[in-house]
C-alpha cells in the first residue's frame, strides 16, 4: 500500500485488514469455513466477503477480537502496513 495508517481512508482500512486476517488466517492452516466455524459463524461468507472487501463487507472489532484469540496473535497484527 506505500501509506502510513493514519493516512489510509475507510476503504484502504477495511482492505488492510481484511488482507492481514487472510494472510494470517492462511499461515496458520485454517480455510475461511474452520475459521468462520471457530468464531461461531456458521457461515464462510463472512470471512470470505471480509476478506476482500467485498460489498464492503468488514470485520467489526468483536469478530476481529475472537479471530485474534484463534489465530494466537495479537489484535494489533491486522492493523500493521506492510
């Protein structure tokens, strides 16, 4: 992205993270359905909507806490500009 955080717009920011939790979510092995089931979503489209940013669709910070605590990373990761 080549910008500092505080200089992102709402769609930059929603892009950002989603992209953090995706990278995320595949280092640690888990498909969009085992994560979305562990968060208790009973369905992928959330993350798999989220992820991209499609429809603008975004993680709330309740949703970004509980993928924190199963991915065992700090909630401030997908937050972080490459």
């Amino acid at each position: 992205m080549g910008k500092n955080f505080n200089k992102l717009n709402e769609d930059e920011l929603y892009i950002l993270i989603g992209s953090n939790v995706a990278k995320l979510r595949k280092k640690a092995n888990l498909s969009q359905l085992d994560l979305s089931l562990a968060i208790e979503n009973k369905s992928p489209s959330l993350i798999s909507s989220a992820e991209i940013y499609t429809i603008k669709r975004y993680f709330n910070i309740l949703q970004l806490q509980k993928i924190a605590k199963v991915l065992e990373v700090d909630i401030c990761e997908f937050f972080e500009v490459e």
